[in-house]
DNA sequence: CTCGTCACTTTCCATGTCGGAAAGTAGGGC
DNA sequence: GCCCTACTTTCCGACATGGAAAGTGACGAG
C-alpha cells in the first residue's frame, strides 16, 4: 500500500543522469566537455543522457558559437532544480539521513 | 575509462533495494510480509530483489516456524550495512549534501 | 493419507534501459 | 572540395525489471 513513492523520479535515479544534475545543481552554466570528462561518459552516452533530461525539462542545452567554434553548454531549468531537489529530499527520506 | 564512482554500488541502487535497505538499516530485523507492504511490490518481486541483495551478501533470510507458520524475517548483514553506509556517503557526495 | 492453504520461489515472457561502436551532421578553416 | 572539431543518431547485443502463473515445502483439516 505504502508503494508511495511520491518524488522518486527515474530520469533523474539513474547514475549517469544523478552526476550530471549533481554536478550542473553546483552552478549556473558548465560545457558538454567538462560534464563528459567529470563524468567519465563517450560523447554519444553523454548525448543520450542529455536528450533525456532535455526531453524531460530538466536541462537546458545552449550551442553558443565562441571563438569560431561551437560549444555546448548545459545548465538545469528551474523545473530541472525542483525534480533533483525533490529527488534528493526523497532519497534521504528512504535513506534515512 | 570508466568513471570513478568509487562506492557506487548497483545492487543498492536500484530503487526497490534501495529502499529494502532503507527500511532494514533502521532495525535489527523485518518480516518478509511487512518489507513486502512497506515498499509496495508483489510477493514475487520482493523475492527477486531481496535474493540479490542475499547473493551480494547484504541481507541474511531466516525462516522461523511461529506459530505453525514459517515466516521469512529480513536483515542487514554487517557487510550490507557497509555497502549501504558506503551508498549513502556517495550519493551524498555526488547530490552534494 | 489426501487435499487445501499459506508463504514465499522460480519460471516465463514482454518490455525497457544501457553503453560501445560506428556512421551521420553542422559549422568553420585551409 | 576536403578536413577537423564537436557533438548526434543509429545499430546492436547484453542485461534488468515487473507481472502472471506455476511450483515448493510445511502444516492442519477431514
């Protein structure tokens, strides 16, 4: 009955997706590159984590041309923050902290 | 070139275990019956989960005849409190708590 | 002794997720 | 045009998951 699991959000559990919220929660902007490397992803699995918390609404993704070259930056959307807060208010709920 | 994610530890992540051990960190033991309710799955998929995290050596299974009855009671191995406290601890670390 | 029940276990199965490899795409630079 | 960077998307095999249903072992009833 108590299958009540109100904030647990799977986009957001899974590890991959968790560090990357994780690491964009910290501060406003960081770039595709530094989010792979922190994360220790390939590019494609970064990608496809991404297009998923995009799909989701959680990260926004900018492609700014700088220096001639395109960068992709990754930020959390105000929805983005609420889902991962709320996730981890749940995760301590059910961890007991 | 994986990622270091030194006490990231699968078996306890998945939300259903993770929340099997949530419940059984709290106490010494818990029936089979009442873990089963409290995180809201079937009898068959309580079975599955909890034989995982037996086979990691997490959780010790005993079965005690009450009352002309054989009932499975649950607990945390010392090893199973580690990995969870050690779950926790990176979780912590990568939600940034 | 046989049958039915309780309390799980195990099997079957259909679906979903994941990551690696490789091919594809877009915007400069040479 | 061709190459390079910086991702994207596709293809694919491996593995995880949950629901349904069949199976198991230990009683207790008849």
């Amino acid at each position: 009955m108590t299958a009540v699991r109100p904030h647990f959000d799977p986009v957001v559990h899974a590890p991959p997706r968790l560090q990357i919220c994780g690491l964009l929660v910290a501060v406003d902007t960081m770039d595709f590159a530094a989010v792979r490397d922190a994360v220790g992803v390939s590019d494609s699995v970064l990608s496809k984590h991404v297009k998923q918390l995009e799909e989701a609404g959680y990260v926004k993704v900018r492609k700014a041309t700088i220096t001639s070259r395109v960068r992709t930056s990754l930020a959390l959307t105000k929805a983005g923050r609420a889902a991962f807060a709320a996730h981890v208010a749940e995760l301590r709920r059910i961890t007991g902290a």
